[in-house]
C-alpha cells in the first residue's frame, strides 16, 4: 500500500511504503505491551533478584574463607618444616659447642645495647 504524505512546503509529496501486514487497522489495536510484562510480577522478580545477590555474596564468603584456610594450612606446613629443619641442624651439633660449664661468658651480665641506640634513649 502506498501512502502519500505531503511535505513542509506542499510542493512535492513524500511517499511512505506500508506492507499489507501493517495496515493502518493495526494502529487503532491495543499496543503491544508483551516486552513489560515482566513489571507485572516486579515485586517477585525483586525478591529472586535480591535472593540470588544474596547467594552469590554467601558464595563469595566461603571461597574467600577457603582460601584463607588453605593459606593459614600451608602456612603451617612451612612453619613446622622450619622447625623440624631447625631442630634438625641443633641435633647435628657436636655436644662439645653446647657445652655452658666451659663457657667465658657472664651469665649475669645486662644486655648489650649498642652506643646508637643509647644516645636516642639519652636524647628521649
């Protein structure tokens, strides 16, 4: 179906092609609100929405809480093969260098504290 429409200034007409499914009964129609109809049931698809962040927030927490799980277990881990290596290397010491009755040094003596950091506590 063709369509004549005048222009602005009346002196030539602009043809407009309209196909015959779209006839111009289809204007007077109800208009088509299908893509809305999801407002409908808003309150509904709040409350899933909101259930589902939920979700995904409570998911987020476990999987950091299990990271950190399994950090503090290696962690661990290392510590204790830092130890049995320490305890290791002690053993392997001739008892002859841990032997205190022989030793020159004064066991009532105060700690060593270097010059520098006397003078800051002078100065304080």
């Amino acid at each position: 179906m063709l369509l004549k429409v005048p222009s602005v200034d009346w002196t030539d007409q602009i043809v407009y092609v309209v196909d015959d499914d779209e006839s111009l009964s289809d204007f007077d129609d109800e208009p088509d609100f299908s893509e809305y109809m999801w407002m409908e049931n808003e309150e509904e698809f709040d409350k899933n929405e909101l259930q589902r962040l939920e979700e995904e927030e409570i998911m987020q927490e476990c999987f950091e809480a299990m990271i950190e799980d399994e950090l503090e277990e290696q962690i661990n881990e290392w510590e204790k093969a830092k130890t049995e290596e320490q305890n290791t290397a002690l053993s392997a010491l001739p008892k002859t260098q841990c032997n205190v009755e022989k030793s020159v040094l004064n066991p009532m003596a105060d700690e060593f504290v270097p010059l520098c950091h006397q003078i800051e506590f002078i100065a304080s």
